[in-house]
C-alpha cells in the first residue's frame, strides 16, 4: 500500500521548445493549435524514440513548469463562472502535470518536430507515448459543463 503522503520523484527527459514565451497568446488546447514545435530528448533517452517516426501523432506528458498555486475551484478559459479543478484543464494543480496531443511531423535523431503545441517554450517533457486511435479514442462521451462550447 502506498504512503498517502508518500512523495515521488520525476526527472525531465527533454524540453519542449516552443514559441509562446508567456500564456498571453498561447493557445489553451493543442486541438486547437497549429503551432509548431520541437521536442528536445535528453541524449541518454534518444535510443527510446526508435520505431516513434512511424506514429502520426504523439501525446507529450509534461510538467507546467510556471504554474502558480493552485486552488480546487477554478474559473477555466471557456468559461465565466467558477468549476472544480478536476472538471477542468486548468493548468495549476496540486500536481501540474499536463498532457497533449500533438502532431509528429519528424523525428530527427534526439528531436521530435511537432505541430499543435500549447504549452510554453522549454517546458519540461515528462514522457511521451504514442497516440493509437483504437485506444485513446471513445465514442458517445459526456463533456459536463463544457456542453455546446466545444
């Protein structure tokens, strides 16, 4: 059983450079982006990108470096009124840990070309994993208070 105070410890294996310096511009859902970017894989995690180039797209794990503080009731970008975090994207969390998928465009050897990035320049990248369809999509889904907005 785990600790429930217990503490982890994550390491960056690259950093996703980008052209947003500040939020201020920046799109908030890589769907909705068609930003371009490159993934810079930390050499000694370089060999872990073998086989990644046949994928069209790659969902990047990262951590939002420059997040402020968090709170559990948060007023997110698609809407004016105030939500619990969990129900949303926002990017301060008590872990802030983001996820997106974005585009592969080319992988030249310890770096990802992307297109669709939201995040900002030198964020640092967590992990990647391949995006499959017959995985990570689902059919008939709810999206809560998001309804008619998306």
């Amino acid at each position: 059983m785990i600790d429930a105070q217990a503490e982890f410890t994550v390491r960056p294996i690259g950093l996703i450079h980008t052209p947003f310096a500040d939020s201020p511009g920046m799109p908030i859902q890589a769907a909705r982006s068609e930003a371009v970017g490159r993934v810079e894989v930390y050499a000694e995690y370089v060999p872990g990108l073998a086989d990644l180039n046949g994928f069209s797209h790659v969902i990047l794990v990262y951590w939002f470096h420059r997040a402020g503080d968090f709170s559990l009731a948060v007023r997110p970008f698609l809407d004016d009124r105030s939500h619990g975090l969990f129900a949303t994207r926002y990017p301060t969390r008590p872990n802030p840990i983001g996820l997106s998928v974005v585009e592969l465009v080319a992988v030249e050897g310890g770096a990802l070309h992307v297109r669709g990035v939201d995040m900002l320049d030198e964020t640092p990248l967590l992990d990647i994993k391949p995006f499959v369809a017959a995985f990570d999509h689902r059919e008939d889904v709810r999206v809560g208070w998001l309804t008619g907005r998306v």
